[in-house]
C-alpha cells in the first residue's frame, strides 16, 4: 500500500478502502471483518505478531480492508455533553479502532483527492508529514466514503476567532475547563465588566448538540458555583440563541415546547428567530438589537459536507454531498458507496416515486445523524459483501424509533414509537439508548461503572486547562522564569 506505483495486477485479493474512520466507517469495516475472510491486515487478538500481507492462509481470503482516518478513534458524540459536564471521562465516549478493527489496516492521516475513474486515493500520512516526502497514493478496488462532516460555519464577524465548536472531544473537554475556567476568573476580579462577560454563556444552535451541551453544562456550572464564596448560580446568564421557531425539531412540536419551559424555568434565556450577527470584541450581537458581553460563544448551528469531497470526481449535490441511491452506491458508479453525513441517500419511507435507473425522482433525503449512519453501515456492508460475491443488493429503509435529548442532570425529552416522555424517564430511557448503542462491551462497562460512581460521589469540578499547553511550565523553566515569546 505505501509504494505509489502499485497496480491492480499485483494485489491478490479486492482492496476495500473506507475513508473515514466515524459511524459509518468504523461499523462498515467492522461488520465486513465479521463477515469476510479477509487478507490480513492487522494485529487480531490471537497474534503475537504482526503478520505479513503475503503470508498465505488456510482460507482464501476474499478481500483486504485498509481504512484512512485522521484520528486513531471513534467518538460517540452522543456523549460528548456528558463528557463536557465531566459524567464521563473523555477516553470512555471514543473507541480505540485497532482495538476493534484487529483485521483491517488503520492508515492515519487525511485522503487529500480520489480519483475513482482511476480507482486511487492520494493520502498523506503522519511518515508523510514528518519526512516531507510526497503523499502516497492508494488503490482500491471497493470504495466508501465515510469522512463525515464538519461545523457549518458563517461569515459572522469574530465568530472565527472567538467560537468554540462543539463536534469533537477535543471540543468538548476545552469547553468544560473554558467554563470553569470562567467561574475562577469571575471570582478573582474586582472588574463589574469582566465579571459579567466571564458569567455570560451563549449557545448558538437549538439541536441536539447546543441543547444538550447547554443543559449539561449549566447543570455543572449551577454545581461548581457553590464552591465559589462569590459566585452563585443567579450571577450567571446563560443564552441559547436559534434562527427557527423552535428548539430540537426531532422530538417533536410538544416536547420541543416542554423543553423551553423547562429551560426557562432553569432561568435560561432562549431566543428563537433569532440570529447571531457579531461576536465581535467579546460581545455577542444579535439580530434583535440584544447586546451581551461575553467570553464564551459556543456554536453548534448545523453541519456542512466535509471538505475532501471538494476534491473528489463523484457526483454531489448543492449541499456538496456524494449523490446516493437506495442501495448507498454512488450514483453511476458499481464499486463506490456513501453513508452517513457525507451522502444525500433517499428515505424511501417518505413514498418518492422511483425511477429506472434505481434512483428516486423528488426525493426526500435522509437526515444526517447518528441513528441512520449507524444503521446504513450494516446495509452498505452487506451489499458490499453481496457484490463481491455476486449477489443481489439490498436498499436501506428504516422505521424510525424515535428520538431522545438529554436536558441536564435527571432532565429530558423523548418521543418514542408515537409516546411523549419527558422529565427523569426521558432522561434515563436517553442514557439506556445511548449505552445499548455504544461499541463494545469494555466501553458500555467503563461508562454504566462512572454513571454508578458519580451517582454515588460528587461532581469533578476541576479544570485542567492547562492540558491543552503541557509544555508551558518547562519552557516557564527553561526561559528562567520568563514567558517564551508567542509564535
């Protein structure tokens, strides 16, 4: 795979490239190790050694399965709120893919541009990065595309340089030591401006992620401040601001209105219609005239097709989406395949009408969330499985469960099978999905074991921002007591 002048003629067996290493990736690969006999490619649990990829086999192997992916894990983004209002340690919501994926070989590093009309990916690794050397190309025979999404941003003056996303952990677990951090600020300072702008907190974006993320972490914040002398939980202004006229759509029209009251009861200030117009100079400006100084503008107002698409030749829609069919193909295309935030794949529960070419005419497009990425790996699997030996495919319908969000602390909404729950049963059948849903066995176990302990024991309110610069006190050291010069 590293030599750039490898062909199809030398590869004994169909290589299956998926790139990215999210929902769809991780349980497409898994479900195709479980499924295939594969060529080896990775460290299973029964090695003591890595093993050659010519070493022949008891079995004919069918195929080879190398996944690119920036990152050496899969978040569960799910419990990204939780991890940020510290219920859960960071290392628990992600799964470690050579773990998982003890058959297939992790690439990490990033698929610069595919063309699928020569069936090569042009990768950089990190060897590629470190020795400056040219990026490697990778062919295929099988192609999934997988890279997920990234924020959807807007040219809002100071959003840029004062934002915080809410995508990854990463993300999240800076945004738990940003608030704190901003309760020791509020606390140490004499200054009625920077207090104020230290205990303001505006979320921009009422779905899942920015009411999730706002519940979880006012619930912390409220905690936290009792350990402040000068500081309450009334000092505090926390904003959610959305430009539709409701909050979490997916729950339905009642259940989104007992989210607000419940919010509000919490003293939350939410703002529907309403738009983020500045955030420059630390204060957030909104399309209403409302002026609020503030430190912290967290923004989780929607999701955007991932750049690398940009640099593929598949075909996308105005969204910038890879075109789907049913059966998660990429259109015109028999050995290339979509999934997840990256495709615009037909709900075929909405009744379009379909067309002769297997495609939907006035389609209605999936939503891009977890519950279908998850779903549609197992399909796309088995039709690649199907194909490879000669079978017919399958499309992907769905018949949609429901959703659940998490409010806070005992908090939440549901609506399930045509039922509205709310309140500490919504919030606990949304813990009992998200643990059913999780991966693996050892994850599901480390996250039910912190629930327990931290049902039993009290919050964690310590912020380890300093995390984020571990070589600040050596080069504090090193510069005898003098701050290094900033790059």
């Amino acid at each position: 795979m590293g030599a750039t002048k490898e062909s199809a003629e030398e590869r004994t067996v169909p290589r299956i490239l998926v790139v990215g290493g999210g929902y769809v990736g991780m349980y497409t690969a898994l479900r195709l190790q479980q499924k295939l006999k594969l060529e080896p490619g990775g460290r299973s649990r029964a090695q003591s050694r890595v093993k050659s990829w010519a070493k022949p086999r008891s079995r004919a192997p069918e195929a080879e399965i190398v996944i690119v992916t920036a990152q050496p894990y899969m978040t569960y983004q799910p419990f990204l709120p939780e991890a940020a209002a510290g219920s859960i340690s960071p290392r628990h919501v992600v799964v470690p893919l050579r773990r998982v994926l003890g058959r297939c070989r992790i690439v990490i590093g990033e698929a610069h541009r595919i063309d699928h009309s020569k069936r090569v990916a042009t990768v950089s690794t990190l060897a590629t990065e470190e020795e400056g050397s040219a990026d490697i190309d990778i062919p295929y025979d099988q192609l999934v595309i997988a890279p997920g999404s990234v924020s959807r941003t807007l040219p809002i003056p100071g959003l840029a340089e004062h934002g915080i996303g809410f995508k990854t952990v990463e993300e999240a677990i800076g945004l738990r030591n940003h608030v704190l951090e901003q309760l020791d600020i509020a606390s140490s300072t004499r200054d009625v401006e920077v207090r104020d702008a230290a205990l303001t907190f505006v979320f921009v974006g009422g779905g899942y992620a920015g009411v999730e993320a706002l519940g979880e972490l006012e619930d912390m914040a409220r905690y936290a401040a009792r350990y402040y002398h000068n500081v309450t939980a009334d000092d505090m202004k926390w904003v959610l601001v959305e430009a539709a006229d409701r909050i979490l759509p997916e729950v339905g029209d009642e259940m989104g209105r007992y989210a607000i009251h419940e919010l509000r009861g919490r003293s939350i200030d939410i703002r529907l219609n309403t738009r983020l117009e500045s955030c420059e100079n630390r204060v957030a400006v909104l399309d209403d005239g409302s002026r609020f100084p503030t430190r912290t503008v967290v923004w989780t107002a929607g999701v955007r097709a991932h750049p690398m698409l940009d640099h593929t030749d598949l075909p996308r829609d105005d969204r910038g989406r890879v075109k789907g069919t049913a059966t998660l193909r990429v259109e015109g295309t028999d050995n290339a395949w979509v999934a997840g935030d990256a495709g615009a794949v037909p709900d075929l529960t909405a009744g379009q009408e379909r067309d002769a070419a297997g495609g939907v005419s006035g389609r209605v497009l999936l939503a891009p969330n977890a519950q279908h990425a998850v779903r549609q790996a197992r399909v796309l699997a088995d039709n690649i499985v199907a194909t490879l030996r000669g079978e017919p495919v399958k499309e992907y319908r769905h018949k949609d469960a429901g959703s659940v969000a998490s409010l806070g602390l005992h908090k939440g909404v549901a609506y399930l099978y045509g039922r509205r729950v709310k309140g500490y049963p919504a919030w606990f059948i949304h813990r009992a999905y998200h643990l059913s849903r999780m991966p693996t066995f050892n994850r599901k176990a480390r996250v039910l074991a912190e629930w327990t302990l931290s049902g039993l024991f009290k919050r964690e309110i310590v912020s380890l921002g300093s995390l984020e610069h571990p070589r600040a006190e050596f080069e504090l050291a090193a510069n005898d007591g003098r701050k290094p010069d900033a790059p």
